[in-house]
C-alpha cells in the first residue's frame, strides 16, 4: 500500500493521491533529483494477476517514452514499486477537456475556442502519426485543458505503433462514441480512424451534444456503420459552414474519403480559423500563444 510521504526508489516522495483508475492509481510526487512534481502512475496491484495488462502498462510505457512534443503529456521515466510497474509522467495542472465542456455554458465552445483546441490536437496526433503511432482513444476525457488554454493529450494505454497492431475481433479498441466505422466492424485502427475520432470531438466541443447516442453500446455502434453523419450547424445553427465541411469530411463512412492525413486536417481547420468572416466573437490570446494568425 503506497501512503502519503512514501519515498519511491529514492527519487520520488508520495505527495498526493490523484486518481483512482481502472488499471492504475495515479499519485502526486515529488521528483527528489529534479525539484519538481511528477504524476506518478503505478499499476493496482488486483490487475497484476494478468500478465496480459502488465504487457499493456509496459507498451504504454515504451510509446509514451518515444514522444516529445508541447501537445503531449510528456514521459518522465518508469521502474518498479512492491513488483508493480510504475511509470513517472509531466505533472498538469488543470482539468481534462470533458471538465471544461461540463463547466462549459451549454457545455460547448465558441467557434473560435473550438478551433483553437483542435488547431492544438491535430498538430499533437500529427506528430505522433509521424512516429508511426496510432493512439485509438481520443476523447475529452484524455485531453488535458491547461489554464492558458493549451491543450495536451494523454493516456497512451491501447496505442499501437503501427507494425505492431493486432485487432481483437471480441473487443472494441477505443470508446464507441468516438469510433471509427471500419474499428467497429473488426477492422485494423489507422491514422483514418484517429482523424474520425478527431472529428467526432470537433463535433461535440461545438455542439455541446455527441453525433450519436442511443441505450447501448452496440446502438451506438451501429448508428456509427450506417448512420449518415450529422451536420453540426443543424444542431446549432451559428457554426460557421466551414467548420460544418471539415468535420464532414473527417467523420466520412469510408476511410479513404477523409483527410489523407492529420496534418491536411490541421491546414484545413488553420484556413477556416484564419478566415475572419467565420468568426463574429473575437479570438482569445492563444492564438498569439501558439502563432495562429
């Protein structure tokens, strides 16, 4: 049992406890050698009794350590603790993007705001598809909302380098509202699949409301495979028609129909941002921030 005060391999003292997960717990320390707060990430002891989950807490580790960007919770290092894995994470302070939406007045952004998000988001998966890593679960939930308005992406538990995914046919890899079709249908997570995922959260931080819903999770899917796509700016008519087409075009049925790449996704969505006649509520300061014009 780790206590408050706790000092892990000699570097870091057990400041706080965080979070209760389903695989792990997550903890505030303090990093000894490098006088700063990390979050420490240390697997649950009942989820040990798998071999397979401590495979997955190890593969975690081994993509969240090959990345290095502004957008991406950065990886501080790992070990062991009473036989448990660990590893040692950038600690954020803030809130998830899930926590702003629910704050949120009708729990979405403003045009502008959205598109400051997702300017942010498609550069971070960008990157990390460059590095031949998919990520498989993009939501809110693993989005960190910074103070200033940055956003930083978490949670690398079910990413896959892409020479090393295996579909489990029994399993859906990611959460069913934001998956992509051909992921519910058995098929192998791509870049694609990512960028559908991407779309879907363009689509709720604007609206307030998911694309699809339903009782069950196999509704869900179902509406995802044979459903036609909304049209944000029917939800809510003030959305600029630009950001209507891009999440069209990135929520397509079939994967070859939506942006080739992360990267055209982030142009698009730069072009529309850029384009003044899109927005009549003024742009924040974090447009200077991260040198949108």
């Amino acid at each position: 049992m780790i206590e408050i005060g706790d000092k892990i391999d000699e570097r870091y003292r057990i400041t706080g406890r965080i979070a209760h997960g389903g695989m792990a717990d997550v903890y505030e320390a303090f990093d000894i050698v490098l006088r700063r707060i990390v979050a420490l990430k240390v697997m649950r002891e009942d989820m040990m009794k798998d071999p397979k989950n401590i495979e997955r807490f190890n593969h975690e580790c081994k993509i969240a350590s090959s990345l290095n960007n502004p957008n991406i919770v950065k990886w501080e290092g790992q070990g062991i603790i009473d036989g448990r894995p660990y590893m040692a994470n950038e600690y954020v302070e803030g809130r998830t993007l899930r926590d702003k939406l629910n704050v949120a007045a009708g729990h979405n952004l403003s045009a502008a705001e959205a598109c400051e998000v997702m300017l942010q988001l498609t550069s971070g998966v960008s990157y990390i598809h460059n590095h031949d890593i998919i990520h498989c679960d993009i939501k809110p939930d693993n989005l960190f909302y910074l103070v200033d308005g940055s956003i930083k992406i978490t949670d690398f538990g079910i990413a896959s380098f892409k020479n090393e995914i295996e579909v489990d046919k029994n399993a859906i890899s990611g959460t069913v509202y934001y998956c992509a079709p051909e992921v519910l249908m058995g098929k192998e997570p791509s870049a694609a699949s990512d960028i559908y995922s991407m779309g879907v959260v363009f689509y709720e931080i604007l609206t307030g409301t998911i694309p699809f819903d339903a009782p069950s999770p196999e509704e869900i899917a179902l509406k995802q495979i044979k459903t036609k796509f909304p049209e944000p700016s029917k939800t809510l008519s003030s959305i600029p028609p630009a950001l209507d087409k891009i999440i069209i075009k990135a929520c397509r049925k079939r994967p070859e129909e939506r942006y080739a790449s992360s990267l055209l996704m982030h142009q698009a969505i730069e072009n529309a941002y850029n384009d003044e006649k899109n927005f009549k509520e003024k742009r924040s300061w974090i447009a200077r921030l991260f040198g949108f014009k």
